[in-house]
C-alpha cells in the first residue's frame, strides 16, 4: 500500500471523529472525509515529506467542514448574539454546590453539550476541538486554520465563555450546580 494512503487508514478514525464534531451529520462527514482524502491525494505531491501529515490532513479537513458547514447553512450565533446576563453568569463562581470532576459533570449531561457545541461558531468549535480532543498546540492550530496565533487564542477563549455560559444555565436548570446568589427566572439570573 501506498505510504500516502497508510498514514490516512492509520488516523482515519480520528479524522473522521473531527468531521463528525464539525459537521454534526453522519452522511455529510462521511461524503467531508471522502472529498478531504481525495483532495489530499490529488495533492500529495505538494505534502512535503518529514513536516506534520497529521496537521497538513487537518488543514484540508478543516476547510472541507467550513465548505460543507456554509453549504447547509450551518454557522454558529456570534458572541453578541450570546447576551450580557449570561456572561455575568458564566463568570460567577459563588456555588454552594459543583461536581467533583469535568467526568462527573459530563456523567449527568445528556445531548445538551452536543447541543452547546452546535451554538458556537465553526471557527470556535474547530479551535476547541483541536486543543481538547487532539491535543494540538496553538501554534499548530494557527498552522492548520491558516489564521494568527493570537486569534487562536481569542476564537478559545470566546468558545470556552460561551460553552460554560449554555452549560451553566442547563446544569442550574437541571439541578447539577445550585448558585448560592443568584436565582433564575425565566432563564435569567436576579440576585437574592
């Protein structure tokens, strides 16, 4: 088998765990993954050997999920879309009440935290899920997005605030997290 062709079977299924993160459509991140290998393949010639396959295929990836994203219409509400007062949550640490560990948290969560990633822009969830579950660097992310390293930085940091925002107001609703000041009506908080 091809060298070319070895190291995508080798990380097929982490490639495709990143398209169905980003796509949110089993048929659309099947049909992402074929385009992207193909894509790769008609221009291995430009890969050049002994840099990062792994980074290069996510450049390519990546800008197959934005193309297939923009097609079906699929974007993310912006930070001001967000709203004030549930900014002033997110940044309220006052619990009477929290989970022992992120697991544990995630353990009583159902589809809300899929549905959270939904919500926030492409560019965000694509950042976030390259630094959390893949594990690269900044530098590296800024490499395979083809954007600046500070605004890696800024897309994590705006997709983190929004994510503890939507999941705050779903654990406070659920029960899992119980604010010590603050009360919810009607889906905004109002000091005691």
């Amino acid at each position: 088998m091809d060298e070319f062709l070895e190291q995508i079977e080798k990380r097929k299924d982490e490639f495709y765990r990143y398209i169905y993160r980003n796509v949110w459509d089993t048929s659309v991140a099947e049909d992402v993954f074929s385009s992207a290998v193909l894509a790769a393949y008609k221009s291995k010639s430009k890969f050049k050997p002994g840099t990062n396959f792994r980074a290069w295929m996510y450049r390519i990836i990546t800008n197959k999920c934005f193309v297939a994203n923009r097609e079906i219409g699929r974007r993310g509400g912006s930070l001001e879309e967000a709203g004030d007062s549930l900014i002033d949550l997110a940044q309220n640490k006052d619990y009477t009440e929290a989970v022992s560990t992120p697991e544990d948290f995630l353990a009583q969560c159902g589809d809300e935290v899929l549905m959270a990633m939904k919500k926030i822009s492409t560019m965000e969830r694509s950042c976030l899920l390259l630094k959390t579950m893949e594990n690269f660097s900044y530098k590296e992310i800024a490499g395979i997005l083809e954007i600046p390293f500070g605004t890696v930085m800024t897309h994590l940091a705006r997709g983190r605030a929004k994510l503890r925002k939507i999941l705050l107001e779903y654990a406070v609703g659920e029960g899992i997290v119980k604010p010590s000041p603050i009360e919810f009506k009607n889906g905004e908080r109002n000091a005691i």
